[in-house]
C-alpha cells in the first residue's frame, strides 16, 4: 500500500470525527450521556486520535517530503503533537460537555491541522 492509499482513508476518518465534533457542540449537551448521540463523542475523539498518528507516520514518506513540501509536513507534524494532546485531555475528562468540544472546535491549531490535511491531500498527493 502506498503513502497515499494509506493516508487518504485517515483523512476522510478525521472529517468524518471533526464534523461529528461540530453536530455535538451544536447540541448544547451538559452531559455526555443526555440522548442518543452521547457516547458517540468518545468514539470519534478516539478515531481522530488514531487517524492523526497513521498520518503522522507516513508524513516522511510523501511525495515531496524531501523537497519543497518538507516545511510544509514539517509544520503539519507539529500541529498534530497538539492535536493529539489536546484530544487526549478531553478524552481523559470524565463528562465530556458540548461546550468543552465547541473549544476544541475553536483551537487555531485543529483548524491548522484540518487546512493543512485539505493542502496535503489537494496538492501534495498524486
């Protein structure tokens, strides 16, 4: 399997939990638990989590990783160390409100992360 063909999936994987993310914060939930969809927040945290190391492992094997798009993956690698800690702390939180996720939401570097995720597959991969 190729850099490409293994880091595609994550990414589709992480807009998939991010825009959970946004339906959540939407959601003015207090609780975790209050309605259907509660639980759920865990489960795509984790999977953002998870996706964002796949990516991780594979940013020097990108076409380019050597060349022009170093700074760029470079810049993408350090976004992703706060990314990750930052999902980590609220998955470590015992209740997990929608006003906790909607800061998430909000942090410059999520939104770095994402734009830079959108660059890399729009331009960086074949």
């Amino acid at each position: 399997m190729s850099s490409t063909d293994a880091v595609r999936p994550q990414i589709e994987r992480i807009e998939e939990s991010y825009e959970f993310m946004l339906a959540y914060a939407a959601q003015g939930r207090s609780d975790e638990g209050a309605g259907p969809d509660g639980a759920h927040i865990r489960t795509f945290l984790a999977q953002f989590d998870t996706a964002v190391a796949a990516i991780d492992a594979r940013l020097d094997t990108l076409p380019g990783a050597d060349g022009e798009a170093g700074a760029v993956l470079a810049a993408l690698r350090a976004d992703s160390v706060v990314v990750r800690s930052a999902l980590r702390t609220i998955l470590a939180r015992e209740q997990i409100t929608s006003e906790v996720i909607d800061n998430a939401n909000g942090l410059i570097v999520i939104r770095s992360y994402l734009t830079g995720l959108f660059f890399l597959d729009k331009a960086l991969l074949p």
